[in-house]
C-alpha cells in the first residue's frame, strides 16, 4: 500500500501552482517560479523520509534527480524568457489536467 504521506505531499506539490493562480496570490510566472522552488523542496522532504524509515534508497532517485534538475533549468529558462503568459497558461492548465485525470483513475 502506498504511503499516505507521500501521496498528501505529491498531491499538494501537484496542484500548488493552480491553487496560487486561481487565489490570484501571484501572477502566472511569479507562480511558476514559487512552485520552481518548493517542489523540489518537496521531493527532497519525501525521499529523506524514505531514507530515514527502515528503507533502502530507491536505485533510480539519482537518475531521476537530474532529469528533474534538467528539466527544471530548461523549462524555468523557456517559461521566464521565451513564453508568454497565455501559453503558460494553458501549459500548466495542460499539467492540471493530466494530474486530476490521474489523481481520479489511479486508486
């Protein structure tokens, strides 16, 4: 069974820029920016709660941690210098989308 914690956490660092828009607490970009910084935050919070539970290190978290360093260096320079803010839009409407589809058909 999956952990309930890290499930709460993925949910809230999934839906966090949204929530910052629809609140209009930030704009579009200043959004992206803020959620640039706190989901990696977030994931580095759950995998030392997985290191510290009587766990072994997942073998792929490295991989996976330059990808999303990659990903995240590539994207936040196209999203501040090279899109508009309608086309961040409808990116991020795009990834809520995906990410509420998933959160309904994944139990």
């Amino acid at each position: 069974m999956a952990n309930p914690k890290a499930s709460l956490c993925f949910s809230v660092a999934r839906f966090h820029t949204p929530l910052v828009i629809l609140m209009r607490w930030a704009n579009t970009k200043t959004a992206s920016v803020v959620s640039a910084l706190f989901i990696p935050a977030n994931s580095a919070s759950g995998l030392l709660g997985n290191i510290s539970a009587p766990r072994r290190f997942p073998a792929f978290a490295l991989p996976l941690a330059a990808a999303v360093g990659g990903g995240g260096t590539v994207g936040s320079h196209l999203g501040s210098r090279r899109f508009p803010h309608t086309t961040m839009k409808r990116l991020l409407a795009g990834v809520l989308v995906i990410a509420g589809f998933k959160r309904i058909v994944t139990p």
